[in-house]
C-alpha cells in the first residue's frame, strides 16, 4: 500500500514467532506482514484508514454487508493460519494507529496473551450444532384413532400423549446431554454458546445444541470419531449432528479460563 | 415441529428413524456466515487499543447487527447476559480496574441494556452513539458458555 495514503494496522492473530504460514492476502487485498514480538508474532497488514479506519467501522459498522466483507476477510486469514500453523484469533475491529502503536499495546498485556496464546497452543476448535429433525422412533400415528366419544377419554388421551412428550423429552436431553459429555471428553475444552435463532441459523429445525471444543491436534481422530458415535446416538432421538471445523481457537481466548470446563449446568 | 410431518407420515407407523445426519465439514473452511460472525465479532481476544477504546461504539453495533439478523428476544437475551457477564471490563489506557471503577461501570452497562433493549422494540429508531465516552468501557463481551441445551425445543 503507497504510503501517501494513511493507513491503520489491522492485527489478526498471533501466531509462533518465526512461523512462515503461506497466507495469500488480507483484507481488501492488503500483503500481510508478521511483526516479531518475541516468543509470537502478529499477523498484521496496513489498511486504507480511509476506508477501514475508526470512522469507516463507525459509518460501516450496522450495515451488514459492509460488516460481512471485512469479517469474513479476517476470518479468511485466520482459516488459512490455523490450518498450518496455531494462532490465537483477535477479535474485530483490530485496527491499530501504527505498527510502533500496536507493539506498544501487545506488548502492555504481553503476560495475558502469552498466556491465552499456550491455552491453545497445538489445538484447533470444532464446532458441533444439534438440531432437532423433526421425527424419530417416538412418533406415533395419530390418525387412526376413532374421536374420543366421552370427555373422559378424551382427557386421558391428553394425559397420555403430554406424558408421552415428557418421557421423549427427557430422553433426548439425556442423549444430548451424553453426546456433549463425550465430545468434551475428546476435547481439551468445551464452551456452549447460545442457541442460534433459526433466522440466525439458516434452518428451520430448532437447535438443541450450539457447543464448541478446543480440541488436541493430536486428538482430532478421536474427537471425529466420537461425533459420529453420537450422531447415530442423537439420529435415534431425532437430532441430527453438525459439526464444523476446524476453526481457529475463537471460543477460548479468554483470560479466565472456565473452571467447569463450560459444560451445559 | 412434530404437528405437521406427522400428517404426513403414511399411517402404517413404520417409518425408519430419521438416520444420522452427520455433517462434517472437514478440510473446508466453514462458510455459514452465523457461525464467522458468532465467532469474529463476539469471541476473540481483544487487544488494548486507542483507536479500538474509541471504536467503543461499535461493541454496541455487533449486538445491532445480532439484533438484525436474529430474533429479537433471542438477541436480548444474548445481549443482557453479554453485558452483565463480562470478566474482561477495564478502562482502556488508564489500567484503573478498581472496584468503585466496575460499579460505574456496571450502571453505565445497564444503561447500555436499556439503550440496547429500547433499540429492539423501536427497531428503526436508531439513534446514533451521541455524547457517551466510549473511553471506559473497551469490551463488554459476554461469557456466554452458561447457556443451556435447548429445554423446549422439541415441544
């Protein structure tokens, strides 16, 4: 980028210092660069402050296809730095004055990102959603029954078919319940976020389950193996597994670690 | 959910269970733009920034542009936990996270909350980030793993 223009840096992970990940470009075409901090490197590139600067997110940031571009961009370059090497994802907007600016701000909370950074040193994460299908081998035909003929059968049959909900209900929670403590076991981590909206999703099945897992390199078989076993498992009750990945660490950056591990209470 | 396929279903009863429909996505870059926008604009680590303690306003718009593209109550409930939550509030700069500082901080989030939640039911009332003094509040994220399977989707 010509130098005559203005520019903010915008950082997108950290990844080993010394590291050479073959990453192709950055945001709105921008080269990247890797700056040297000791022990990480930040993958940063310079933007048009123009166009990406604190007044850019400021005008741009409530319109979602401006916001599509750019997250999906940084995401690109994250995509692209997980699959070869670890990397500890920054979060949007990470635009910075200057490159000496930017040191200066990493390297005041150095510790905290040292630390965050060994959390997921060797890991990737996975993401696994849970929806419900729509019928299993709970559902019953309902259209060959004659009509109640008393009101007394007919509030039996509602205390029969609300009992029968009940039971399929508990069912399934339990098989999701055991689904997620099995791919926790596989993993190193587990976070459950909130259920996406369908409008959010994309689906119209309700989701059960929006869970992610820091999971070992080294363990990443398992945990694909275990997803399929509790697919079968989850395909009985009438749930059906997404699992996506592998996705740079986002869901475990944070400084404080969850002392339960983040399974479902 | 289960009301309207069971019209359909042949009344013999004796239809397999759904099979597993196990999707894997491995080795492709994940796609579904709820899941990257989940994940890059809510998680994360966020770096101590001057321009980013500026940019404060924009912690506000990623729950607008949550608000637009999930449900509203479900975006409220979200966003309520998002801001209540928060483990990471510092002052940005100033390194002043003391505890009288978080009380400030927790009625300014609170009113945050309401701005948030006003916004919603309005929808389209959208007045802009006026005279706030983004420059003590840098992050407002949620810790969200304290969310629950789903209880009553299946009913």
């Amino acid at each position: 980028m010509s130098t005559a223009e203005p520019t903010v840096v915008h950082a997108y992970g950290l990844v080993p210092a010394g590291a050479t990940p073959a990453v192709t470009e950055g945001i709105d075409s921008s080269d990247l660069a890797t700056l040297d901090l000791g022990g990480l490197a930040a993958v940063v590139s310079e933007l048009s402050a123009d166009r990406y600067g604190p007044a850019a997110w400021r005008h741009h940031a409530e319109d979602p296809r401006w916001l599509e571009v750019v997250v999906r961009q940084h995401h690109a370059v994250l995509q692209s730095l997980v699959e070869q090497v670890d990397v500890l994802p920054l979060r949007l907007p990470g635009i910075h004055e200057s490159v000496a600016v930017l040191e200066t701000q990493f390297r005041s909370q150095w510790d905290e990102l040292a630390e965050a950074f060994d959390r997921v040193r060797g890991h990737v994460e996975l993401g696994a959603k849970v929806y419900l299908a729509g019928r299993d081998r709970h559902d019953e035909p309902s259209g060959e029954e004659p009509p109640p003929s008393t009101g007394r059968d007919y509030l039996q049959r509602r205390l029969d078919s609300a009992r029968a909900r009940e039971h399929v209900h508990a069912g399934r929670q339990a098989v999701l319940l055991d689904a997620h403590e099995s791919l926790t076991r596989a993993a190193t981590h587990a976070r459950v976020n909130p259920l996406q909206d369908p409008a959010l999703s994309g689906r119209g099945e309700p989701m059960m389950l929006n869970a992610a897992y820091l999971v070992s390199r080294a363990r990443t078989e398992e945990f694909w193996e275990q997803a399929r076993t509790s697919a079968e498992a989850l395909g009985l009750e009438g749930m059906s597994l997404e699992v996506t990945g592998p996705w740079p660490p986002y869901n475990f950056t944070d400084w404080t670690w969850p002392s339960d591990g983040g399974s479902p209470a | 959910m289960s009301e309207s396929p069971a019209r359909e279903r042949p009344p013999t009863g004796a239809v397999p269970p759904t099979g597993p429909t196990f999707v894997g996505m491995r080795g492709q870059p994940p796609q579904n733009l709820a899941d990257v926008l989940e994940r890059v604009l809510d998680k994360g680590i966020v770096i101590v920034g001057d321009i980013q303690v500026r940019l404060l306003d924009i912690e506000l718009l990623t729950i607008k542009v949550r608000l637009m593209v999930a449900s509203v109550e479900r975006a409220q409930e979200m966003g309520i936990n998002w801001w209540e939550s928060d483990p990471f509030v510092s002052t940005g700069g100033e390194e002043n996270r003391g505890n009288g500082h978080q009380d400030q901080l927790e009625r300014r989030l609170a009113a945050l909350e309401q701005r948030v939640a006003g916004r919603s039911t309005e929808n389209g009332t959208d007045a802009r980030p006026g005279e706030r003094r983004p420059s003590e509040v840098r992050s407002a994220e949620a810790q969200t793993g304290e969310a629950q399977p789903a209880g009553d989707a299946d009913r």
